[in-house]
C-alpha cells in the first residue's frame, strides 16, 4: 500500500470513529487529496464533497472567497485557503475541511511566491489552522507533497491536535 493510501486510510479511520464528515477544496492538486480519500473503500460514509477551484473566479462562485482578496494579497495565501476551507464547510455541511492553493510549475512563481510555494488550511469546525510552505522537486513532486501534507494536517486534526506540526 502507497503512502497516500496509508494516509487516507487512516484519514477515514479516524473520521468513522468520529462519526464526521471531511470535504477537500483543491487548486494546485487538481483533485489529487479526493482522489486519494476516495481510494478507500466506504469513504462515501465520511468523504462528504470535493471542490476543484482552478480559476479565481471559481473560488469566489463555489466556495465564496471574496473577489478582492485576490488582488490584495493572491490566491496564494492563508487568506484564500482560509476562505476556501469555510466555502468547502458551508457547502457541503462537513465538520472538517482542507484547502490548498500553490504554485506547482514549472513556471508561475514570483521572488515573493516561488514555484513551490503552497498554502494549505485546516478546519475543525470554526477552529482553522493555516500554514504556507515551499516544497522542492517538479510539478508532480510539489503536488505530492502537497497531498501528503494536507492528509498529515487533517489526521493531526481529527486526533485534536494541531495539523500544522509534525
């Protein structure tokens, strides 16, 4: 069994013995931490949605991250995952939640966002945690990391602890 497998698994252990419920909304990784949640079998009793918000203008329809934040502090920032993660809550009712945006490359990244640069956020009810963080390696490697990540962050959380340590 793959690492991300391992992680879900867990993930999903964790959400059942809690009775909750967990949705992802996804820029950088295309899907890739639903894809990984839904590769448990049963992950229907505690996956409640996914959201893939590529565009900006997708993050504020479906998941109500004000317009102007973008061009206040970019998509890459714990301001817009921490909006994205509530988005991801209020629409699909889920108790837990997790947001990332970044910039994967190759190309994208600023002197004060390189590629690699990836923010991530976590929700437990109205309790949020948010980090931003730089990952090595190529696109593939960026977004992997990414979903490693945010798996780590929403089992640390599902223990109640905080996902941005360890």
């Amino acid at each position: 069994m793959d690492q991300l497998t391992q992680l879900a698994s867990q993930l999903g252990e964790r959400l059942q013995a809690l009775n909750a419920q967990v949705s992802t909304a996804e820029s950088c990784t295309g899907g890739g931490i639903a894809e990984a949640v839904t590769r448990i079998a049963g992950s229907s009793a505690w996956f409640e949605a996914g959201f893939i918000t590529y565009s900006n203008r997708q993050k504020t329809s479906q998941l109500g991250v004000p317009a102007e934040l973008f061009d206040q502090v970019g998509a890459v920032s714990a301001e817009v995952v921490s909006a994205m993660t509530h988005g991801a809550q209020a629409a699909s009712g889920a108790r837990f939640a997790v947001a990332v945006s970044g910039v994967a490359g190759p190309g994208g990244g600023s002197a004060a966002k390189p590629v690699g640069t990836v923010c991530l956020a976590w929700a437990d009810g109205e309790q949020l945690y948010c980090q931003c963080r730089l990952f090595t390696g190529d696109r593939q490697a960026v977004r992997e990391q990414t979903v490693v990540a945010a798996l780590h962050g929403l089992i640390r959380l599902t223990a109640g602890e905080n996902p941005q340590e360890g």
